[in-house]
C-alpha cells in the first residue's frame, strides 16, 4: 500500500452528515431513549469522603408507592457484583460495602417508575457513618501514620500505588553535571474535569426470555465495554449488545464503565424491566472520570549559551481513591515519559509514584492523550523558565533546540519514534501570524507604561493513535480497530467501524476517506458505529485515535474492495487485472485509459450471471483489521497573547495563535473544529478549572457554579494556520488531531501570563490562573490551587 | 395540577405535579427531546428555550409557571420543511460538533436576530455568553450566526418569530 498520499478529491471541506439532525433537534442522546415499561434508577452518594459504613437501612425506601427496588452493596455481595475491576486492574466499589473513601462514592441504587420519585426515595434511605481520618492531600499520602484508605486489599499498609521510570538515569545524571546552567520548578498540572455537556447515563434492558442484555450507553468504547461487562457481569458475550447513541461529548469522559452502569443493569435484570440512569451535573463531576492531579517536579539542563542537554521529571501522581486511570497496559504513567517534547536533547529521565487519596478516581481524561498534556505542559514551562534564567528570548531558544527536519524518523531518549515533522517550520509560521517581533515591541512599550502584557509560546509533540499491539492493550486487548464495508449492486456503501463519535463527525469524514478510495461520492456511503451486532471489533475512540486507527482500517477494507473490484473488472473489459490500472477513481487499461469501469458498474457486474474469475466470489465486501505499526505524531505552535491587570489579577486572553500539523487533512473544516474545541479547553484549564477540595474531602468543584467553563467571551476569535508533513506509515497519511489542542494550549496560556508578571519577578504559578492566583503571585505569595482555591 | 400550554403551536393541556420542571415535561411527557439537560444550575444553557417572546433556561423554570402561555423548542424552529436561518448557518459553518448545546445556542441566536438584525462577533459573544459549548471554542458559532444575519439581509425576520395574537 502507497504511504504517499495522492490529492484526493473526495477530501476537503465538507458540511457534515450529522447536522442535518442535530439541527432540527433530533439527535438520539441516551436520556432521549423511551422504552415501554422503563424504570428510572438513581444512586445514593456518600456525603463523607472517608467514613466506615456502620449501618443502612432501606426500609423506608422500599415501602415508597413508586420504588420498584432497592439495591445496597450488601445485595450486590450477594451477586458477587460488589466490586469490579478498573482499566488499571485495580478494584473499585459499585456499591459501598466496608467503607465510603471519597465523596460522592455511590452507596445504593434506587429503582422506581420516575425520575423524581427516585429521588424522593434517596431521602428515605438511612446511612449510619462512622468518620475516619481524610487523605486530601497527595503530598501527605505517603507520610507516616496516614489513614490507609485501600484496606480492602489483602496486606495494604500504605497509599502507594506503583513507581515508575523511564529514561537513562545514569546518562541524564552525566549529562546534568557537566551543564552550565540547571534550573528546576515545582508545578501542578491541577485536577481537572472534561464535563461534557451531556452527563454519563445508561438504558439498560435485560431480557428474561432470550437472555439478551443490550445498554444504550454514553460509552466511547462500545466492544470493550461489551467484553468488560461480558467479564463482569458473567454474561455471555454475543448475548450483550452495546449501542452508543449520539453522544453528547465524551474527551475521555466516557471511556470507562462506570458503578451507575453495572446498577442500572442488575436494576433491570432484578425488575425485568427496562432501567434508565443518566447522573446529574454534580454526580458527573464529583464521581467520574477527572484528569491530571500530576503534582511535578521538572529539571533542565543547558549550556551557557542556550543548548538544551537534558531533562528530569518526578511525579507525585494523585489518582483517588481507586486507581481507575485509562490507559495501555504497559504504561502506568500514560504517555508522559514523551516529555522531552519536541527538542534535540541528549537525555532524560522521569520517575512516577502514584498514591491513593480519599479523591474519585480516574485520570486520564480531558483530552490529555495519555498522560501527553502533563507531559508537554511540564517541557514547555521548564523551556521558558530557562529562557528567563539564561535571558534569552523564549523563541530563540526554541528554535536554537527544535528537532530539525532531517532527525526524522527520530528517536527520543525515552525511546517514542515520532514519524516525520517540520518543527521550525511551524513555529516561524506562527511567529509570521502573530507578528511577534512587533508584539515584542508593543510589551516593551507597555511595561514602560505600567501596562503588563504577555506573550507565551508552546511548541508541542502529540503522539497519538494507540498503538501497536505488542506494546499496547487495554486489559489485555489489543489496540486495534477494525472497519466493515459492504458495496450494494448500485455501487452505494455502508462502512461500519469500531470507533464511536462524541461530536467528531466520523459521519463525514469516514464517508470521504471510502469516497476517496473508491471513487465514489461521500453521499453514497453511509458510516454506522456505536452498535456492537452492526459493527466490528475495536477499541473505541479516545486518545485521537479514530483517524489513525479506526481511519486506516477504513482505507485498507476499502483498498480490499477496490482490489476485487479489480478482479471483476478485468472479466469486465476482458483483460487481464495486471493490465488495469486505478487512476481517477475507476479501473482503466493501460495505455488505453478511456476503457475504464468504475464501483458503481463493477458492483453491479460483481451480483450479476457475469462469470468471474478466480480470486472473487462475487460481491465486493470486505472487511479490514488495524494494526498500527506506530502511534503518529502530530505536533503545533502555538501563541498566546494576553493582558493582566495587576490590579485585580484579571487576565484576559486578547490573541490565540495556533498552527497545527495533522497529517493529510480529509475534512479541513472538522480539522479546524477540533482545534478550536481544544484551544478553548486550554483557556479553561489554564484560567478557570480545578476540581480542589477541602481538608475534609469536601468536593469544591461539584457544580458548573464551582467549576467554571469558559464562555464565549473568555474565548478570543482563534487565528489558526496549518503545515501538513504526512505521516509515512499510515494509509493516507493522516494523524490525529482532536487532543493536539487541549495538549498544547494551556502552556502557551500560562507562559503568556508569567511573562507578562515577570516585572513582578514571578517565574511559577499553578493553573488555574484565577484573579485571586495571579493577584496572590503579585504579592509574591504562591498558592496552593488544588486545596482550596481563595 | 391542571395548566394548558401551547408548545410550537399546539396546546396541550393536562396534569402536572407542580415541582415538575419544564425541561422534564418538554422531554418526558411531551416527547420533545431537543432541548437537552446539561447542569441543573442555569449555567451551562443547553435546555434554553423560548418562554412567550423570550429564551428561558428550562432547567430552573417549573411546568407551572408556563400555564397560559406559549413555549418555542428547536422542534419549532423549521417551518413548513424550511429551516430557519439560523439552523441552516450553524449547519453550514459547523457551529456545532456533538449538537448538545446546539438548540439551546440556536434559539438564543434566532432571538438575538429578531432585536438586533445585524450583530456584530463581540454582540453575538455578549449574547450567548450564559450559554457553553464544549466542542466549537464558540468561534463557528460566531460565524453561524453571522452566516443567518447576513442571509437575512440584516432585517432579522427571516425566521418565525411568534407575533402576539398569531394563529396558534
């Protein structure tokens, strides 16, 4: 197969299949879902974010008119249902048993005939706590005599979950001792929330008679939902059908199976009814899946004159109460070990140790890719605070650094091979966008003034598309994806995949890639996913890997069609196939190209009395699997100007500048939605987002009133640009692109901020940069973010 | 409690329970599962629909409170198979990517355009402002809504309005 990707006509801007519902408000969201007879189930959460349960009594509950049942973790032991296994093969409660260890655990499920009537009966259940000591803090996790909140395992005697390495130590530690200069920074990449704006829910309907259970669920990852639940639930798996509908946002969200999951179905399985439960917004963000909490020290090496030698990591990871962070097996820490980001350094090393606290779990979510955002975010910081510390200008010494074209393929110190790339190239373009010698000018003016202006630069590397299966499952699958394709006899088409969409619009763009090899137009193919009896297997959508994965097994099941369709078309024209030659989406003879055929009469040919030769069966279907060879890499600059006011510590961003490199583009107009999505999440991370609590556990961030989104008015207008190096080992060249963003914007943000503050002689402050954080900066105080936000 | 309501121009009368919100009786008694339930605050804007002549956060406004008047969904917005400009701009210049928020953004824009026909980025910013969207980054919401501006001819009318006393 060609890597060399050719200009295809069926790529380019094109308004989206989807819309045509979504406008008129009929997309199918899992809360829109009715089925007769459907009961409503709502969970009972723990008000204590470390409590031993002494008692709960249902009685009340169950005696309420409209309560169809009652489900306690007593009843769930029973099952055997109590607990279930983590992505990081971990344990995590469904229901409460022993103890509640974070606020907001789930401790019993309602099941009654409406919404509010189950609510009513969440009042009625009594639960006797006895309070027990809180680890809210991860930095005290490890201290002596701190409460043990996982007792539950056999010989737990502390809150430490694993360490982990990655890097030459012994090079790094040469390399840091023969260095110039060695600068070091504390920094929190703080706990966040991807709370998309559709909550997490479930319909779930067990089948007494034919033993089928199918879930219309918000999941990202319908088959590994499917043999997860298979696993759990100890159904068989072909008697298990997972439908995502239309889901509304997902970043990561929506990857994991969630306790409200597995009661919906035992609340179904139990009334022989159908069982919605869709959380609300404070359960969504106090109880699912949240990101980062990566408490980081970094160290950089360099000479006098600015040449980046070497890199350190140490990271105290906070992963809650349960470890529940989503990512392939071989890799505790995600990604994160690709931290020497998109420089030509000699070494590196970074170490993680990850710890328990009475926090909910997850971690990898938000759109991080893995661990990635932590990552870049840490190298981007250290670059600019080395800048500072060797007064050169942030630019200069990213350019003086940057990996040049030639490396590629290239291979970090911690051994990712990052496929191709034209580093300098993208960050002269965005420096020409911004104008950035004249901005330089205009701060200098301005703090003359007494104005404080900033301007931030990032420069990430993404590594995307997990991943070759050798090194890459998730609970032990491999992370492949697979794509159907069945050609009627009119020559239109239906693909199926294993991916699922969460606003991306895989609609269109799956329909342009099989347009594109086949020669047909994206309105004759029609893309299912999100149904597990409709599609293959695969591992879902998430770390941006739909395109590269999900895409490539698209193009190859179409490239096996266009291969029979070769076999029939040489019947057809009676030549021999090596005789044939696809060029402008038809088969044509050498040397003779007016005698072509194209799809649409070679399938028909393919189901007609045509004898066909041997190699085809009639038809053309074709079905493809993905093994990646690679994770691809695609990689940004991006500016960010803003505005401080020293007074109040209000910042305000006024230019975001962004060029991004994905690869062959097959829908430039979703290419630039997903970056724009991105930039604004960086906005919120970088300004306005933490999920902090307080000394007791207490959740500080468990309403949109508390944790704050950005709007329309934080949000400049983007100025975007792209370059386009393609990645030489996918199928069309493609990388992915829906994280690049989120990954690369919050740094540029933050760098903005403290260059602008660097009069003030402020060289850190954590995320989210609130008013009250940079007027506190100001003074010279630092504040701790992630504890209480003041 | 018994109240009569006119949803997209048609009444429905029946019973409630008087704590019902709006957006679960849209959603769950009358089927109208366009507006959506995103954060129970009034924060995020996703069930935003018209109550009488102005855009509402259904979420925090009981069914009670709607008796005797009238109430637009996204359900309303196409008349006679055509789609108002509105709908038609978010489509054409991807103002919308999972379509969550989207109704909710869209009736606050199809007001916006009634009262200010010509509304400038920072106007159109101002005005769907109580509003999120976790997909766009707002920018494509900005050019959709100037997209039906300008398709409109900047009279602002080209969509369906409803005039006190029109035909129910």
């Amino acid at each position: 197969m060609t890597a060399a990707p050719e200009r295809n006509g069926a790529y380019g801007p094109m308004r989206r299949k989807e819309d045509a519902r979504f406008v008129r408000g009929r997309g199918t969201f899992v809360d829109d879902i009715q089925l007769p007879g459907m009961l409503h189930g709502a969970i009972l959460r723990s008000p204590m974010a470390h409590a031993r349960i002494v008692a709960v009594d249902t009685t009340a509950a169950e005696a309420h008119p409209r309560v169809e049942a009652v489900i306690t973790g007593q009843a769930l032991t029973e099952l055997g249902l109590a607990w279930m296994p983590t992505i990081s093969r971990d344990a995590q409660s469904v229901l409460a048993t022993d103890k509640v260890r974070f606020q907001g655990q789930e401790v019993a499920f309602v099941v009654a005939h409406d919404r509010y009537s189950a609510r009513d009966a969440l009042e009625l259940i009594q639960v006797e706590y006895e309070a027990l000591p809180v680890v809210a803090d991860a930095q005290r996790a490890l201290e002596a005599g701190a409460p043990v909140i996982r007792d539950d395992l056999p010989g737990k005697a502390s809150n430490h979950i694993f360490d982990w390495e990655a890097g030459d130590k012994t090079a790094t530690d040469a390399v840091f001792a023969a260095a110039d200069v060695v600068v070091g920074q504390d920094m929190l990449y703080p706990r966040s929330h991807p709370a998309p704006l559709e909550t997490c829910g479930i319909v779930a309907d067990a089948d007494p008679v034919s033993g089928r259970l199918t879930l219309w669920s918000t999941s990202q990852a319908p088959h590994a939902h499917r043999t997860v639940y298979a696993l759990v639930v100890g159904l068989p798996e072909h008697k298990i059908r997972v439908v995502s509908p239309d889901i509304g946002g997902g970043f990561g969200n929506k990857a994991p199976i969630y306790p409200g999951y597995i009661c919906a179905i035992v609340g179904s399985m139990k009334t022989g009814r159908p069982v919605k439960w869709v959380e609300d917004r404070s359960e969504n963000l106090m109880s699912t899946a949240f990101a980062r909490d990566y408490h980081m020290h970094g160290e950089i090496a360099a000479t006098a004159d600015g040449k980046v030698l070497g890199l350190r990591a140490r990271v105290l990871a906070d992963h809650g109460a349960f470890n529940a962070t989503a990512q392939p097996t071989k890799f505790p820490a995600g990604f994160f070990h690709i931290f020497t980001g998109s420089y030509d350094l000699r070494a590196a090393h970074c170490e993680v140790t990850a710890v328990y606290t009475n926090k909910a779990p997850g971690g990898v979510a938000y759109s991080c890719s893995f661990r990635i955002t932590e990552a870049v975010y840490l190298v981007e910081r250290m670059m600019d605070i080395l800048a500072r510390e060797l007064g050169m200008d942030p630019a200069e010494l990213r350019m003086k650094n940057l990996l040049r074209p030639e490396q590629f393929p290239y291979t970090c110190p911690t051994g990712w091979q990052y496929d191709s790339g034209d580093y300098p190239r993208a960050l002269a373009m965005a420096m020409d966008i911004a104008g950035y010698d004249e901005l330089r000018r205009e701060q200098a003016a301005k703090r003359e003034r007494g104005e404080y202006m900033g301007i931030g630069i990032s420069f990430f590397t993404e590594g995307v598309g997990a991943g070759p299966r050798a090194h890459m499952d998730i609970l032990g699958l491999g992370m492949a994806d697979g794509a159907s394709l069945r050609v009627h006899p009119t020559g239109t088409a239906v693909l199926g995949v294993s991916c699922q969409t969460q606003g991306q619009g895989h609609e269109t763009t799956f329909a342009q890639i099989v347009a594109g090899e086949l020669g047909i137009s994206p309105d004759d193919v029609e893309v299912v996913h999100g149904d597990t009896d409709r599609t293959p297997f695969g591992l879902g959508t998430y770390g941006s890997r739909s395109t590269p994965v999900s895409g490539a097994a698209t193009a190859m099941a179409a490239r096996k069609v266009r291969e029979r369709a070769r076999i029939v078309a040489s019947a057809m024209l009676e030549v021999s196939p090596d005789d044939l030659e696809w060029a402008d989406g038809k088969w044509r003879v050498r040397g003779d190209p007016e005698k072509a055929t194209g799809i649409a009469e070679i399938a028909m040919a393919a189901h007609s009395s045509l004898e066909l030769p041997a190699g085809v069966e009639g038809h053309l279907d074709s079905e493809a699997v993905y093994n990646p060879p690679n994770l691809t890499f695609p990689f940004g600059a991006y500016i960010c100007v803003t505005d401080v006011d020293p007074g109040t510590g209000q910042v305000t961003v006024r230019r975001f500048i962004a060029v991004d490199d994905c690869g062959v583009q097959i829908n430039p107009m979703i290419v630039e939605g997903q970056v724009h999505r991105g930039l604004a999440d960086g906005v919120g991370m970088a300004l306005m987002q933490v999920i902090a609590f307080d000394a007791d556990g207490n959740c500080l961030g468990g309403s949109f009133m508390d944790y704050l989104l950005p709007t329309s008015v934080e949000c400049p207008s983007w100025e975007l640009g792209e370059t386009v190096t393609p990645s030489p080992h996918h199928p069309i060249g493609a990388k992915g692109i829906g994280e690049s963003a989120t990954v690369g914007s919050p740094p540029a943000i933050v760098n903005s901020v403290m260059d602008a503050l660097a009069p003030f002689g402020v060289r850190h402050a954590d995320m989210p940069l609130t008013p009250a954080n940079v007027w506190s900066a100001i003074q010279g105080r630092r504040l701790r973010t992630d504890l209480a936000v003041t | 409690m018994q109240i009569t309501i006119t949803v997209n121009g048609s009444a429905f009368t029946g019973e409630v329970e008087p704590r019902l919100l709006l957006i679960h009786f849209l959603r769950d008694q009358l089927g109208l599962t366009g507006s959506h339930w995103g954060c129970d605050t009034s924060n995020c804007g996703a069930c935003v629909v018209w109550l009488d002549e102005t855009p509402v956060k259904s979420c925090t406004v009981l069914t009670a409170m709607t008796d005797g008047r009238r109430v637009l969904t996204v359900e309303g917005m196409e008349r006679d198979g055509r789609l108002d400009p509105v709908q038609e701009g978010f489509a054409r210049c991807h103002g919308l990517q999972c379509g969550f928020c989207t109704p909710g953004m869209m009736l606050t824009a199809r007001w916006l355009l009634d009262h200010n026909p010509d509304p400038s980025p920072e106007e159109i910013r101002e005005a769907l402002s109580g509003q999120v969207c976790r997909c766009t980054g707002y920018e494509n919401i900005v050019r959709s809504v100037r997209w039906a501006a300008q398709q409109q001819g900047g009279d602002g009318r080209g969509g369906h309005r409803l005039a006190p006393g029109e035909a129910q």
